[in-house]
C-alpha cells in the first residue's frame, strides 16, 4: 500500500489538547470540535472531542478522548457516523505534571497495536499510529531535512526507545536526558504549528 504523507493528513495531537486545556488537573470531563482547513481550497472537515477520567482523582483513574463525526467515503461517497473511545495513558514530567499519550486502538495483520504516541492520525474511517496507517513524514519521502521545528516525531520514538532506564540514584539518565529534550523541542514546535493545522473551539 501506498505511503500516506503525514503533513497532509487529519491528525490530533496530545500537545494540541494540552495547549486548550483538555488535560487540566482539575476537570474530570471536557468536549470541544476540532475543525482541519485544507490548502487553498479553504475546505473544512470536523470532528468532536470529549475528554473524561474515569475514577477520577483515585488510583485507577483513566483517561480517554472520545471522537465524534461522520465519514464520508471518498470514492462511494457513502456516509458513516463514527463514535469511539481512544484511551490515554501518561508518563512523568521531568519538572513535576504528567506526559499524556494516545494509545493506538487500531490493528495491524490481526495484532492489536496499543502502540504509545503523541498523534494520531485519519486513517479511514478511524484514527491510529502512522504505523498501523502506513503514514510517513515528508522527509521520508523527500529525503530532505524536514522537520518540525528541529526535530521529527520519529526522531523522538527512536530516543524513548533506547531509554532502559530513566533514572539512577535519583537522577535520569543520559538517554532518558536526551529524549526529554528532544520531546520538549518536539512539544514546543507542535504548539507552534497548531495554528497551521486547525482550530479547537
């Protein structure tokens, strides 16, 4: 199949959340709209966001973003409601807070992916990992030295990857360093580029 490019495609990032105040500590629910803008044909597509936390404020609190919109196939041009769950999980923040990820509920050649990532993105009907959508960037494609900001997603997945530790005696570790500062520039960046993308309301 067909590489999909990534800068061209629907996607939702957990930064994009973070920045509209869907992971403040303090709600337990929250829903907006999300609406993509496309090139000079200025056309629009939408979906609905709701974020809730199960269990809030105990141990076994979870949380998901619920998605809510209506696909349109591209070439039948048939119409389907779609209304799913995609749950959270989050890691630590250097300074104190939490790192919220999407986990994949796409599958891929029968295995369920579960895969942890910072965006997902329109992959048919649903939404995924670029891996389960066979999403690339425009470097992979070019390549170039595209980047966002000055550095790329995968950049960042190949530096958690090599994390075997995050800390020793209290402090993280070199690699676990490396990867907080390049998901930090690679946060930054994203916020930067929102505006590009899409507007939530």
């Amino acid at each position: 199949m067909a590489k999909q490019q990534a800068e061209g495609s629907n996607r939702l990032s957990v930064f994009f959340l973070k920045k509209h105040g869907y992971f403040d500590k303090d709600l337990s629910w929250k829903s907006g709209t999300i609406t993509w803008t496309y090139g000079y044909s200025e056309n629009k597509s939408s979906i609905g966001i709701t974020m809730r936390r199960d269990n809030w404020n105990t141990l076994d609190e979870r949380t998901f973003i619920k998605l809510n919109y209506t696909h349109t196939d591209h070439w039948s041009g048939e119409k389907a409601d779609m209304n799913f769950d995609i749950e959270l999980t989050d890691t630590p923040c250097r300074y104190g807070g939490k790192r919220y990820w999407f986990i994949c509920p796409l599958s891929k050649n029968g295995q369920y992916c579960g895969k942890r990532v910072g965006v997902i993105y329109g992959i048919g009907k649903w939404f995924g990992c670029r891996h389960c959508g066979n999403i690339a960037y425009q470097s992979q494609f070019e390549g170039g030295s595209f980047r966002v900001g000055s550095v790329c997603e995968p950049d960042v997945e190949k530096a958690y990857n090599e994390v075997k530790t995050q800390y020793y005696k209290g402090k993280p570790t070199r690699r676990y360093k490396r990867y907080l500062r390049l998901r930090n520039k690679m946060d930054n960046s994203w916020l930067r580029m929102t505006a590009r993308f899409g507007n939530i309301i």
